[in-house]
C-alpha cells in the first residue's frame, strides 16, 4: 500500500501519490493548505458566553439562535433583515413566500401547474 507523499500524512495514496484529502486541497486551491482558517475561535464570541466555539464565531446554542431566529448580537435585538435578503420571495402581489421556483412561492406553483395540466386535459 502506497503512502501519502505529504510529509507527516501516514494516510492511503489514491491520486497522484497522494491521499484524497491532500488531493483535493491541491485540485482545489492549488496549494496543500486549507482554504478556510480553522479553529479561528476558541470560545463564543457573545459577550459574556464561554462556551466551546462551534461555527461562524458562535457556540452550538448561539449559532441556532442566529440560523434560526435572525438574533443579532451585536445590536442586542432580534431581526427578520436577514431573511429577506437570504431568500427570493414569491412575484404573486401580497405573497410573501419563499421563493421555490418560476418566481413563485410552493402554493402558487403548485395552482399554476394543476392549472396548466387541468388545460391540458380539457
């Protein structure tokens, strides 16, 4: 069994004499190095929390509060800014729905396409 040729990886050499994850780094970034900066936190940046770091500057509970309830830490309030800039919302006047797809949200695709077979069969 071959192995990585990367100094200190005593993993399977599978691509060019390498293991798939040094592999890929170089397919990747053209560079052995990872792209993103790990374990850039040790702790929760919120302020008086010292809980383990989990993502995004944030521990496991404060980063669900924010993926999910659009909490902003830094203002110390809740907000909904976020949601309507991280989804398109349905084109039907008065809609607010998530955009699924032909600009329309999940209900009114769903009545455009039984519309458009119930033509068809007519």
């Amino acid at each position: 069994m071959k192995i990585c040729l990367v100094e200190g990886c005593n993993k399977k050499a599978t691509r060019k004499g390498m293991c798939n994850t040094h592999y890929h780094r170089v397919w990747a970034n053209g560079t052995l190095e990872p792209k993103i900066e790990m374990n850039k936190y040790e702790h929760c940046t919120v302020e008086g929390c010292n809980k383990k770091h989990y993502a995004k500057g944030y521990c496991k509970n404060h980063y669900y509060k924010y993926e999910k309830d659009y909490y902003d830490y830094k203002n110390n309030k809740y907000t909904y800014e976020k949601k309507i800039k991280h989804y398109k919302v349905c084109t039907i006047e008065g809609c607010n729905g998530k955009h699924v797809a032909k600009g329309l949200c999940r209900k009114h695709y769903d009545q455009q396409r039984r519309m458009l077979k119930n033509n068809k069969n007519n």
